[in-house]
C-alpha cells in the first residue's frame, strides 16, 4: 500500500497548514520495526532498479529535499533509505551558514550550484528552504545579505516572506519543467522525542561528538519554528512539488515512508532503457560473432 497520496502524510497544496495536524508517533499500516526494516528493503531494491532507468534514460534528475530539526534523524534517513545506490550517480550536499561569498549572491546561488545532472540523485540535508526557516525565526540574518529595502529587521514584513515563497515556487516549477522531480520531505519529530535524543547524546559517549549546545538554544524557539515550518507548508507544498510530513518518532518508520514514497513517486516516471536502432543491433550481431569465433 503506498503511502504517495496518504493524507497523513501530504500536505495537500492549496490549504492552511499547521505542524500540528499531523502525528509524529503515526505508523500507518506498517506494526512493527522488523516489518518496516524488510519493506525498506524491498524499496531499496526497487530504487536500485530505477537508478539504473534513470541514469541510462538521461531525460529526467532527482532531488531530494530534506527538512527538520535537529536530532530528527536527517543523516541516518538518508543514509538507510539511499544505502544501496550507485554513488556515481548520487550526491549529498548539506548547507551550513553561507559563507561571504555566497552571501555576494542571491539565497538560491548555492544550492542551484549543487543541483544534479540529469541521469543522477541529488540530496540537500537542509537547502533553499532554510531561507523561509531559520532566517524567519532569526530575521537578523537578514541584514547579512545586503537586499534591496532591507536596511533593518523590520523592513521584512509579510509582504517580504510571501515574495520569497513565491520565488522558490516560480523555481522549483522552473526546475520540474526541465525535467528536475522534486520530492521534499519534513521530518516530523516531537519535542518530547527531541529533548530524549538529546539526552542520549549528551549520556553516550560515542554519541557526544553529535551533540551541539547550540541545538539547545535552537530548541528555545520551538514554537516559532513550528509556526514558520506551518507556514512552509502552506505556501510551499505545490501540486508539482508538495511536502511530505513524515512521522520522524520512530526512525524504523521513517525510513520506510521515505523510501517508499521515493520509490511510488519515480516509478510513475516514463523511464526505459535506450533501444538501439536496427544498424547498431546489427553491429551488436557482428561483435558477438567475433567474440564467439576468437
């Protein structure tokens, strides 16, 4: 049963909104850790076969957007679900705070850089959509990118953050119209289930090296991170580009959502292997031939 189309899941373009309304402790159909590893395998192995479609039918890139805060399960979700692929024709890419130069650019400069050729997958741990998140709760960061009429936080009204998720809309349609599929998922941890990980990490001591203090101090804006992710949501889920929200308090269920999504997603896409024209299979013939008689 696919859970593509699964209401719990989508965030149906057009309509308001809220973190809330969807459950982080959702599981579906799916009872158990052992039965959620083995249909995460059965997708892999269906994401194996389609990378090869992709790669040889060269009309169509993949992009995967992830979102979510902090010890959501970003890194182990796209390690788990992406494990059996070819790395020739997968990059990661994870954007941490711009850096001068990239601030001499527009916000999306650096990611368009990054984005993949065609044939190939492409993953942002975090991406563009940063711009509509952390800067919206911390708008200071604003005044790093020297914009037209932003000569102080409160110049960057709602007029101002609508005009933003109207570009990354008018993009995304750009890049789905070129032949880029955009598959963008929030991972939907709880704040109960949070401050455990947390805790984990601060109890481990293989784990220490994941812990930041500065997560914590992030956790202090919860409620406006939930509203500015609310808000993503509802301008930014298109019916070319909608939002996942993926129930992130059990990472086994996770990690199947993701991968079965990806997998129903791509596996409506017209892929197909290259048929070769009547003089090059007869040239296939003549190869074999030499081959056999050597």
């Amino acid at each position: 049963m696919s859970l593509l189309n699964n209401p719990n899941f989508l965030a149906l373009p057009g309509k308001k909104h809220k973190v809330s309304d969807f459950d982080p402790t959702f599981t579906a159909h799916v009872d158990s850790k052992k039965e959620a590893e083995k249909l995460l395998q059965d997708n892999i192995e269906k994401l194996i076969e389609i990378q090869g479609k992709l790669y040889a039918d060269n009309h169509y890139s993949v992009l995967l957007v992830f979102q979510a805060m902090d010890a959501a399960g970003k890194d182990g979700t796209i390690k788990h679900v992406m494990s059996g692929l070819n790395p020739q024709g997968t990059q990661v890419y994870s954007f941490k705070s711009p850096s001068e130069m990239e601030l001499d650019h527009d916000y999306f400069w650096r990611t368009y850089c990054c984005l993949p050729q065609r044939g190939n997958f492409g993953i942002f741990n975090r991406s563009y959509y940063e711009e509509v998140l952390i800067v919206k709760v911390h708008p200071q960061y604003l005044l790093r990118q020297r914009l037209p009429g932003i000569k102080k936080v409160e110049d960057a009204g709602k007029d101002f953050w609508d005009k933003r998720y109207r570009q990354i809309n008018d993009i995304e349609r750009h890049l789905t119209e070129n032949g880029t599929v955009i598959i963008k998922f929030f991972l939907n941890v709880s704040k109960d289930q949070q401050k455990r990980r947390f805790l984990k990490r601060i109890d481990d001591p293989a784990r220490n090296w994941k812990f930041s203090s500065a997560d914590v101090k992030e956790r202090q804006h919860w409620e406006e991170y939930m509203d500015a992710y609310s808000d993503l949501l509802s301008n930014t889920s298109t019916e070319i580009a909608p939002w996942y929200v993926i129930p992130a308090d059990n990472k086994w269920f996770m990690r199947y959502a993701v991968s079965d999504i990806i997998a129903s997603r791509l596996q409506k896409l017209d892929l197909a292997y290259p048929v070769l024209p009547g003089h090059e299979l007869n040239r296939l013939g003549e190869a074999k031939s030499l081959l056999e008689n050597e």
